[in-house]
C-alpha cells in the first residue's frame, strides 16, 4: 500500500478566483516543499449549496489523491470535459488554469 506523502507545516499556497458554468469559484492550491501540487481547496460565493458542497468534495478527494501520488495531469484528464474540451466543472477548470500557467 502507498503511503500517503505528510504535508509541512507551513506551505507555499496560491488563492485565484475564475468562473465555470455562470458560477464563481475561489481556488486555493497547496504545494509540497519541492513545488508540486499537494492539496486543493474549492469554494463558490453561495456557501452550503449544492455546487459549493461538489466543489469542496471534488478538492478533498483530489488532495488526498495527490497526497496518496497521484499524478496531477492523470486527474485532470480523468475529468469531465465539454465537447470543445474544456472542463465542465470546477476542479478541471481550476486544474487547466494552473496548466496554462505552467505552460507559459
């Protein structure tokens, strides 16, 4: 069984907010001592509702995932996308964010 990787004490983490699907999200992404993406954490600006609580679940399950070794880009292509190819939710939208901006 793989061991879930410990996060430090204090990490480098970026916040940035974006729009999908006419709802507006906030990101925050944690990263481990060496830069690479360690946890995830989603929120809309309608607290408790359905999509907030998707949102908040789909950031959970990531950062566990990618604690556990997960690589990021096999998560980002796992999910959903419209047929032009972009994400159809939150955590795909966020995830192709950060890619674009690795990219550049």
């Amino acid at each position: 069984m793989t061991t879930r990787l410990r996060l430090p004490q204090r990490r480098a983490a970026e916040t940035f907010e974006f729009e999908v699907g006419g709802l507006s999200y906030t990101a925050t992404m944690g990263r481990f001592d060496d830069g690479a993406l360690s946890e995830i954490f989603l929120s809309n600006g309608k607290a408790g509702s359905d999509s907030d609580t998707a949102a908040r679940d789909c950031a959970i399950v990531a950062s566990i995932a990618l604690q556990f070794g997960a690589p990021i880009e096999v998560i980002r292509h796992a999910l959903m996308r419209n047929r032009d190819g972009s994400a159809c939710g939150p955590l795909g939208a966020a995830l192709d964010l950060l890619d674009k901006e690795r990219a550049q």
